[in-house]
C-alpha cells in the first residue's frame, strides 16, 4: 500500500501495533517519493546536498517512529507534515552545529566537562563498550557501514567498499542497520540510561 492509501490513524495504529505491520507502514513513508523530494529540496535549498537530503529523510522517519511509540505524535498535524517539520528541524539544526561561529564554539566548550574526570572517563568508556557491544549483535556487514556512516563516507563510498550494486542500495542498507541499532537500544533500559548520562 503506497502512503497516498493510508490514512494517518492507519499509519499510527500499525507503527504501534509493532511487528510487520510497523514495518509495512514504514516502509511506505519511506517510499513516498513525493515527499522525499521535498525533504532533499530542502535541504540543497540549505547548503546541503541530495545525499544529505536522503539522510535527514532516513533519521526523520527514526524520530517519526519514535515519537509516535512514544506517544509524543497526537495527530493535531497531518502526518507527512509533522515528518517534513522534522526534517526540517534536524537539517537546521544540523546547519546550526556545522556553523564555526565564536558564539557556537563558546556553546560548545561552555557544554564540555572542566576536565575528564575519572568517572567522565569511566562512563565514556562504558558507553563506547556497550555501542560496540550493540553494534556487534548487528552482525559485521551493518557493524561496518555505520562504521563507515559515521567516518562521514559518502554512500558511494560505502556502495564500492562493500560490494552493494549502488549508492541507493548502501543507503536502504544503511537505514534498516540504523533502525535495527535503535530498537535495540530501546529493547534495553540499562543500554538507555547508560547512552543517556
């Protein structure tokens, strides 16, 4: 079912339901490309690329499907509108942290630790455990392209480095290991607390 075939109470009660029912309803947003175009205009509208336009598109449908778990979607927007605010709100934001603007520098060291403390040290190191630790239930193939995701290789890269047919197809790939790391986090409290001390 394509997302024009879906009402938006369809979408939420399937993305709570769990299970493939969650999926299929994902899966449709995900394919709406109508309203990723919109996303990746956007975003080259904005100092950023196609590329980076995909991106935003794959972490807002995260946050999306999160929220709505998460009971924070109460449906006072229309769906599609409620995704593209959130990719919105992440590329800006996004655009916000890239800026080397003394105020933002000044932010950022005023955000950061005197010194690292044994305990800072020790929780950094924990959390670093448990990642791979996470990371390493995700099986080796999506363990290295987030590995690479995250050493900002381009999805072309990526697509050469592990044998997929094409960027598109290291990107879908890509998406599905993010989702599966997220719900795996999600799976375990103590995972939570420790990411989010």
């Amino acid at each position: 079912m394509q997302t024009s075939q879906w009402t938006d109470d369809q979408f939420l009660a399937a993305i709570n339901s769990g299970g493939q029912n969650r999926q299929a309803a994902l899966r449709a947003i995900y394919d709406d490309n109508e309203l990723k175009r919109k996303v990746i205009q956007f975003v080259r509208n904005r100092q950023g690329n196609t590329e980076d336009g995909q991106d935003m598109f794959h972490e807002g449908i995260i946050v999306l499907d999160r929220n709505i778990r998460e009971s924070k979607f109460r449906g006072e927007a229309p769906l599609k509108g409620y995704l593209y605010s959130i990719c919105r709100f992440l590329w800006m934001n996004q655009l916000r942290k890239q800026a080397h603007t003394t105020q933002g520098a000044e932010t950022v060291l005023a955000n950061e630790p005197d010194e690292y403390t044994p305990e800072i040290t020790m929780i950094a190191q924990e959390r670093k455990d448990l990642l791979n630790s996470l990371l390493g239930q995700l099986g080796e193939r999506c363990q290295r392209i987030l590995e690479l995701w995250k050493l900002s290789y381009s999805m072309e890269e990526i697509a050469t480095s592990l044998g997929f047919s094409s960027a598109d197809m290291a990107r879908k790939a890509k998406y599905r290991c993010h989702v599966s790391l997220v719900e795996l986090v999600q799976q375990n409290p103590e995972i939570q607390r420790v990411l989010k001390y």
